[in-house]
C-alpha cells in the first residue's frame, strides 16, 4: 500500500514500500579486514525518567543487538558514542554495559572492544583528574576481558594547556595498558567539545601530535580509529603509521572506498552506520575477502546515501536514526531513548530514513517496517 511520506517543505510524496527483503544470512568473521559496528543501547520504555535522570537500560533487548551483529561476524564496539556516551549514558550505565557486554561476548564468541573515556568527570577538571579518570575506566574494560578503546575525552580537550598534556597523558596510559588499545579520534563534527584535540585546531598540527603518541609506544597501539570525515586526510594519516598499526575507519561518509584501500594499503572499519547496515555490510565484506574490490563497492555504495543522510549536521544526533532503523527493523519494540534523544530529529527526516532503508532492503519484515511508519505518521498527524 501506498505510503504519503512528508518531505523538508511540508508536502506529502506517495512511496510504494518493497515487499521483500535483502537475502542476508549469518555468517563466520571475515579474513580480509577487521570490522566493529558501535552499537546502539536500547532504552526501557517503561521506565518513569527524565532527560536528566540515569539511562534505563532494557538489557535484554540491547544484549540481544549485540548477539545480532556477531551471528554476521561483526565485531563490537562497545560503550562508544554511538551508544550516546555523554549524550544520556553516563559512566555508570557504560560500565554496567562493558561488563554485561564482555561477558555475552565471550559466551558468544564474539569479538567486543570497549571505549574508555573521563565521562564519571562532570566538572572542571586538572590533568591528573582526567589522567586518573581513564585509569579508572581502562581498569574496567580490562577486568572484563575485552579490548580497550582510549576514546577522546571532552575533559582533557577543556585540561590541555598543549600538545605535550596530551603526550604526557596518552603515554602514561598506554604504558599502563596490559593489552594493546585503539586509539580514538572524534572530530568536533561529531562533538563540538572536542575541537582542537591533540593540542591544535590545525589538523597538520594536530596529526602530527597524534603520531607523536603512537610512535613512542607502537607496541601499545592495535589501530587508530579516526573519525574526521575526511577522506584523504585518513588515506594520509594511515600510510604515515608505524608497520603494524591498524587504521579504523570512522568515517560515516566515505567508508566504502577507505575500506577497499589502494594499492599502498587499506582501513579497516569501526562504524556507528555498520548497527543498521550490520548484516548487509558482513555480506560486503564477505565479497572483499574473494578479492573482489568491485563487488564490494557494488553493495555498500548504494548506503551511503543513508549514512550521509543520518550522519548529516549537527552530526551527533546521528543516534536517532540509528535508534529509529532499529524499531523499524523490530531489533525493538519501541522507539524510545536514553535521554529522549527520539526528538532529536524532524519528521522528514524520519520519512527520508525509512525509504532510504527500505530502497536498500534493509528490514527484514518490510510489510512490519511500513506498519510502523505508519504508527509514527499517525502521531504526528499524517492521516493518509
């Protein structure tokens, strides 16, 4: 049946929903790249709180995501902002998730890594607040048993007198560390508290600082997940890390081409798109492991359109739509979230989400996912 989707000047466009899903199956972990999806939490829906309150986690439904993404061989990434750390999930709620995750992905199997920020700091702070902060979260995700994730923390940005805090911090850090880390870089696109990190808005500065920290310590760094939306500044950075060092795209714009790589090298993927995109995008990477660059390309460049479009300014309230797929996709039962994020968006935006999703066969029951448009419709008053 006919949809009438609203559009961004107020006017209603019929759509025709598809009545049958991509064919996208399980599958083992990939050979060719290492990929994470930064994973949503699923809200309680019942819970009486307020934007202010602590989240209230429906365990069950989010656990349940999580075992979702590695029956088609995802990785996790566990408690990033995707998870909307800082945006309604404060360090309580991610440590309860880091520990609750750690444990249902080794019973799954699963591959899991865990981001470790300074969000228990809710004030000013001094450098060795921040420093001590971190060691209390990487303290956390160790003793858990999954892989940490030093993410850019908004304290340290505000701390920072210069490039040489950040070295002095990080490089404590990562001696510390019993495992080799992920290091995080999030542009302010992303979190406008996070502009000038690494010392510099200057991004030449900046990345110069960055490779300064991994240089010293290469042995303590897994990868870099860089997050600039900045393609030829990721090709730049990666084929300037040491022999060994990983780079993790997270680019929500240009991942597809960043993935494939080139002829001096390749990134591999941590993605807040690869929650809703998560089994189409195993299947994509699947045809890349064959070596077969252009089919790759062939299924993952038609969703860039819907990451840009979701991804789009202000960038941070990408969750919603992440979060808004998922009900669609009946990964929940309801579209509700931590913080009343589900505001966050417009309408049309919504409406554009939805035939974007569903053009690309993403739902696996269409004739559930236009059932719930319509729900959504009728709440705000589109009768037809």
């Amino acid at each position: 049946m006919t949809l009438h989707l609203p559009d961004a000047h107020g006017a209603l466009r019929a759509y025709e929903p598809r009545t049958e899903p991509l064919a996208l199956t399980p599958g083992a972990p990939f050979t060719s790249r290492t990929v994470f999806s930064a994973a949503h939490v699923v809200a309680d829906p019942y819970a009486d709180t307020t934007p202010d309150s602590p989240a209230a986690v429906d365990w069950d439904a989010t656990l349940a995501f999580r075992r979702h993404l590695w029956s088609h061989g995802l990785g996790v990434a566990e408690a990033m902002d995707t998870a909307q750390r800082g945006m309604g999930l404060d360090w309580a709620g991610a440590a309860e998730l880091i520990r609750r995750s750690a444990a249902e992905a080794k019973a799954a199997g699963g591959r899991i890594a865990c981001g470790v920020g300074t969000d228990q700091l809710t004030g000013p702070a001094n450098l060795t607040e921040v420093r001590a902060a971190y060691e209390e979260q990487l303290a956390v995700v160790e003793e858990s048993g999954a892989q940490a994730i030093l993410m850019a923390s908004r304290a340290l940005a505000a701390a920072a007198r210069g490039p040489e805090d950040y070295l002095e911090v990080y490089g404590h850090l990562l001696r510390q560390a019993a495992e080799p880390v992920i290091l995080h870089w999030l542009g302010p696109m992303f979190d406008p508290a996070l502009e000038g990190y690494w010392g510099s808005s200057d991004l030449d500065a900046a990345t110069d600082t960055f490779l300064d920290v991994i240089a010293a310590h290469p042995d303590k760094v897994d990868g870099i997940k860089v997050s600039l939306l900045d393609a030829q500044r990721e090709i730049d950075l990666r084929r300037r890390l040491p022999k060994g060092v990983r780079c993790y795209t997270g680019d929500d714009f240009h991942y597809p081409e960043l993935i494939a790589g080139d002829e001096q090298g390749f990134s591999h993927a941590l993605l807040g798109i690869f929650d809703p995109l998560g089994p189409l995008a195993a299947q994509a990477v699947r045809v890349l492991d064959t070596g077969d660059r252009e089919g790759f390309r062939a299924l993952l460049d038609p969703t860039v359109e819907l990451s840009r479009h979701l991804f789009q300014a202000p960038t941070r309230f990408y969750k919603t739509g992440v979060v808004f797929l998922a009900w669609l996709a009946g990964h929940q039962s309801h579209f509700t979230m931590v913080g009343g994020l589900q505001s966050a968006r417009s309408l049309p935006h919504f409406a554009r989400a939805y035939e974007l999703a569903d053009t690309l066969g993403l739902f696996p029951d269409p004739k559930g996912a236009e059932e719930r448009m319509r729900n959504l419709l009728s709440l705000y008053g589109v009768d037809r």
